[in-house]
C-alpha cells in the first residue's frame, strides 16, 4: 500500500483545491471493470424506478445494496485508492457506511456542501482539519453534456451563514430558495444559469466553477466540506456515480520528506489556512521563497468577502492577537465563524478563549467552546471534563460539537491516564447510547468518537465497556450507528490482542534475560 501513497505536493494540492483525480492501475479489477460497474448502477436504478414508496426506492441505490455488490468491494480494496486515503485520513481511516449511486438527470442541484451526516442530518461544526472525505467513482466516461459534477475549487474553508435562513437541516447551501421554487426543473435554462452564477459569486466571485470530466473508471477525491452540485445532462445517454464517504480516527504521524517542491497554493486568500493544516499534517513545510512567489490577493474591495475575512483571521492567530476571542464572542455569525476557525489554528490561544466560551449563556458561544477543546486540549487537560457536562447540553448542536470533541482529544493521547478519569470520558461517550435520553444523530457521533477510543493502545476499553458496547450492537435501531459500533467492537478487540500479545512477548523476553 505504501507504494500507492500520494507525494506531498498532491496532498497539498487537495488541502488547496478540496480534490484529486485517480485513474485505477489496479490490473486485478479486470478490463471490463468500469462496465460492470455502469451495468450494477443502471440495474440498481431499474429497480429503483419501479418502486412507489420513496424509501422503498432509496433502498436499492444506497447503503447496504450498494455495499452488497461485490465489484463495490473490489473497488474499495484497491490499492491506489486506500494509498491515496492513508496519505489523507491516516492509516485507521474508516468508512462510513453511507454510500450512494447518483445518476444523472435534466435537472440542476445547487451548489452545496453535503450534510455531516446521512439524509440531511446534524453534526457538529465542520472542521477545517482534513478529517473527511468523499470518493466519487464514475464507470463511464463523463463529458460536459452528460451532466457532470461541478465544484467550487478551493471553498471546502468558506462557507455562509445560517442564523435566521431557515436553514436547519445538516446541508450548506448557496441559494436556499434554488429548490424550494424549483429552479433547477424550470425549462428556462437562462433563468437557472443566472441563479446559479449569483450563488457562487455570492460566496466569491473571483473563484470560478470547474466541471469534472473524467474517463470511464476514474475516482475523484473530494475533500467533504467542498461546494459542489449535480449538473443537468444535455444529451441523450446515462450518466452515474458512485459515492462513498471517510473519516479519520487517528492523528497524522506522516514525517516530514527532505528535498521536496513546496507547493503554492492557487488562492493566495488560503495559503495561511493550508500552511496551518500541512504543519498539522507534518507535511513539508512551504519554503520562504515560496511563500514570496504565491498568487495575488484578489482586488482590495473585496476584503470583506468570506475567503478574505478568514485570511485575515489566520493572520491575526499567527500573530497571536487576542481580539479573535471578541470576534467569537460578537454576537455576528460572520465574525464567530471565521474567528472559531483561526483560533483552533493556535492551541494556546483556542485554549484560553475556550475557558469562558463553555460557561457562555449563549449556545453557538458553547458550541465553539466545546469544538476548540476538541481541537486544541490535551486528553488530561481540565477543560475536558467540561465536555462530558457539555454533552448532557439541552442545546442538541452544543451537545453533538461535546460528543466529537471527546473523541477528538482521545486522538491526542500520548501516555496513560488515570482509570476513573478516563473512564468519566468513556461514560460520557456510552451514556449518548442511550435511545431514550439521544437522538440518533448523537448516538451516530458517539460511535464515531468511540472508534478512537477502540483503536488507541493507551487507556483501551475495558472489557466491561465492550460488553456493554456489545448489547448496544444488539438492540440499536439507527443502522448508522450500529455498523460503527460492531466497527468499534472490532477494533477493539484488535487493540486488545495486540496488546496481550505485546506484554506476553515483553514477558518472555525478561524471563530469558533473567
């Protein structure tokens, strides 16, 4: 697998751009494999056009079906794509067992960013970390007139704002209204190339669309927060794509390579934000020359356009200028969001500020304290004991942004700790696995933090907490939630032999000292 790893300049250029295209070399997927695979998407959609009742129909081009075909196995095992996510996600990258067959259409999405978690629901602040990823398989190849995925380059750091729009489910979208009038049908395709040319200049106009055309049996990386829509088709034909989604478990251990070409980003406007996850990536790090030789900031009156405002932001926590807690504190959506952002950049700074924000009368205040934890505490700071409070918050986005920061802080764990104080975390986490006290939006995200918990070699779940995990497995009715959790039961176990095994040999190696 080590051979099909990314160079650093192509990671780079994913933090940078939010994607990256893959041709499989793999020869054992056979010739014929793309056509296998574009035969499985229109069977699946054959059956899915003869059903009446909506989730009925879901069923055969999601989830489980789509998991159930065996040349989606083959895919998912092969080499350049799991090299590809290790250089990302890490080596204990999972995935999540959402999974989609997308097919083409006379209609036109908006542009948006999908949802934390499945079928438009909640999770908690999106980080600007590289802690998820998309997969798009695509088995035919896929031109302009056969409507292809069109994305934002660069936006996965940007985004708009929510208080007040309406907006409550998981997704970020530019143009809510696209859908809701039903723009993206209207047989006037003036009318729907001018609203969707006002949504992505209204989030920067100096970034322009890119539609991706690829051959047949080309992956695509696409970093999750990415804007991006379905384009409509032009032309007679099918057009599908396969959609598989990845988290990390793990904090990066990559070490940094010698003699490498720094990479410059193409948005001057991310060059902070890019250079402050590679170091927390352990990439190389840019060289002076190039960060003299990057692009030009765009024209100065749009310094309060959004990619500017976050730049600015950065700039500030590198500069360890403490009115970013004021900003988070302002009361302005705006201001908060790309404030939160640049603090969790510094961990010194994102902790102090992280002290008054938990105690905050106002829930998004709370919220951001809860994520800058998550971010920047380590496992035995005091501030984490604040997150298993937090996670009982009435304030459900308080409570989900608690529930991932404690498995974010668990990610961090450099030495053991003690059993009752580790264990007050764990219970934190096992209490969300309730069904009666969390809704399963909660008790998804407490699966995924657990996963941490399962795979780390300090402080491992006892055996009494896999026991209990295991009648969880049993009875759990979110089927997200469930396969994380026999995941969890599975890494665990793993962890657990590893380490008997370990002290068993350490122990046989002193004996035959002594």
């Amino acid at each position: 697998m080590t051979t099909h790893t990314l160079a650093p300049n192509q990671v780079y250029e994913f933090l940078d751009l939010g994607y990256l295209t893959l041709e499989l070399q793999d020869a054992a997927l056979g010739t014929d494999f793309a056509k296998r695979m574009f035969a499985r998407a229109r069977e699946a959609y054959n059956k899915f056009d003869l059903e009446t009742v909506h989730r009925h129909r879901l069923r055969h081009i999601a989830d489980e079906t789509v998991d159930s075909m065996p040349d989606v196995n083959r895919l998912l095992s092969s080499r350049e794509l799991n090299g590809a996510l290790t250089s990302l996600l890490g080596e204990n990258f999972y995935r999540y067992r959402h999974s989609f067959i997308h097919r083409a259409d006379r209609y036109d999405q908006s542009f948006h960013k999908d949802s934390p978690l499945p079928w438009g629901t909640k999770g908690g602040i999106r980080s600007h970390k590289l802690e998820w990823a998309m997969v798009f398989y695509y088995p035919q190849d896929t031109s302009l007139e056969l409507g292809p995925t069109e994305i934002l380059p660069g936006s996965q750091y940007w985004n708009v704002d929510r208080i007040g729009t309406g907006n409550m489910r998981g997704e970020d979208r530019l143009g809510l209204d696209f859908e809701g009038k039903n723009v993206g049908s209207t047989p006037d395709l003036v009318l729907r190339d001018r609203h969707l040319k006002s949504q992505w200049r209204s989030l920067d106009p100096h970034t322009q669309p890119v539609k991706i055309e690829v051959s047949a049996g080309s992956l695509v990386l696409i970093h999750f927060d990415l804007f991006h829509r379905a384009t409509r088709m032009s032309c007679d034909g099918e057009r599908y794509m396969f959609k598989f989604w990845y988290t990390r478990t793990s904090e990066p251990t990559t070490k940094p390579e010698p003699n490498v070409d720094s990479y410059r980003c193409k948005d001057a406007r991310r060059q902070p934000i890019v250079n402050a996850i590679g170091s927390w990536m352990n990439l190389t790090p840019y060289s002076a020359q190039s960060q003299r030789g990057r692009g030009p900031l765009p024209p100065s009156s749009q310094v309060e356009s959004e990619p500017q405002r976050l730049c600015n932001a950065y700039l500030k926590a590198e500069q360890n200028n403490l009115q970013l807690v004021d900003e988070v504190c302002s009361g302005i959506e705006s201001n908060r969001r790309v404030a939160t952002y640049a603090l969790a950049s510094q961990p010194r700074l994102a902790q102090e500020a992280a002290v008054s924000l938990v105690s905050s009368n106002d829930l998004h205040e709370r919220q951001c304290g809860a994520f800058l934890i998550g971010e920047c505490c380590s496992i035995d700071d005091p501030m984490v004991n604040r997150l298993t409070e937090l996670v009982g918050d009435q304030e459900r986005d308080v409570s989900r942004a608690a529930i991932i920061a404690l498995g974010r802080v668990k990610r961090r764990q450099t030495h053991p700790m003690g059993k009752p104080a580790h264990d007050k975390l764990v219970e934190g986490l096992l209490k969300v696995l309730q069904p009666d006290n969390f809704d399963p939006s909660q008790r998804q995200l407490a699966c995924l933090s657990l996963l941490s918990y399962a795979t780390h070699s300090q402080n491992p779940l006892s055996p009494n907490q896999i026991s209990r995990l295991e009648r969880t497995a049993n009875t759990e009715t979110n089927n997200y939630a469930r396969s994380t959790c026999n995941e969890v039961l599975l890494r665990a176990a793993r962890t657990r032999n590893f380490l008997d095994h370990s002290i068993q040999t350490k122990r046989r190696t002193i004996k035959h000292h002594q």
